[in-house]
C-alpha cells in the first residue's frame, strides 16, 4: 500500500524539529570563567506541530488535485536557571521571570550611582572675587 502524503509531511517537519532541538538546547555547553567557575544554563523547551489536510472525492479533482495539505511546528525555548560550579560548591541559580522586572528596578539606583562615580566630580562651589 503506498504511503499517504500526509506521512511524507510530517516526517519532514520531525526531522527539521530533531535539527532544531537537541539535548544541548535544554542543557547547554558549559562556559567557563577565568576564575575556573563553571556556568552551565539550563532551559524549558516546549514544541508544537498541527498537520492536515483534504482528499478529492470526485475523479476529476483526483486526477488535478489528489491531495492538499500543510504541516505547521513552533519552538519556544525559555531560560529556567543556571548551575553553577566552582572548587568549592555548586549552586542552582533559577531564573525567575515574573521578578525580573522588580529585580531590574531595585538595581537601578546602584547603576546610576556606579555611573556617575567613573566621572571625575568637578567643584561645583565658585569663589567670588
């Protein structure tokens, strides 16, 4: 029996998926810091894919058209923490991305103090004359 169109169609997007999503995308390549620290991310992948299509019933539109179809896939890849190892300890660090934006508030006082330091203060005081 030969196999029906729809089969070739998702086979393919399998394997585009396999190409795309590996196991380094989940648990990625380490990098190392000059101090010997070892960071290594980890992250959620999630995938979706849909496939249909329609069959011709009439000979007419068999002959023509004898099949249509589509098949659609979607990634999304998301941080989720950090392992982070050093002589000494290793840690879990997670990402928490609801927080991120309160966590980005509360340093940008210290950024703003950090920047205004590298600048040479000038006397603002004026002497008269």
């Amino acid at each position: 029996m030969l196999e029906h169109p729809i089969n070739g169609m998702m086979n393919s997007a399998m394997e585009n998926l396999k190409q795309m999503v590996d196991v380094n995308t989940i648990v990625g390549n380490p990098i190392m810091a000059p101090d010997g620290t070892v960071v290594i991310p980890v992250s959620k992948v999630s995938f979706g894919l849909a496939a249909g299509g329609s069959e011709f019933t009439s000979k007419k539109e068999a002959e023509n058209y004898p099949f249509g179809g589509g098949v659609g896939a979607g990634v999304s890849i998301n941080p989720v923490a950090f392992l982070v190892a050093n002589e000494t300890q290793v840690k879990l660090l997670p990402v928490d991305e609801s927080d991120a934006a309160s966590k980005l508030i509360d340093y940008v006082p210290t950024m703003v103090n950090k920047i205004i330091n590298l600048f040479p203060k000038k006397d603002t005081e004026t002497t008269e004359e």
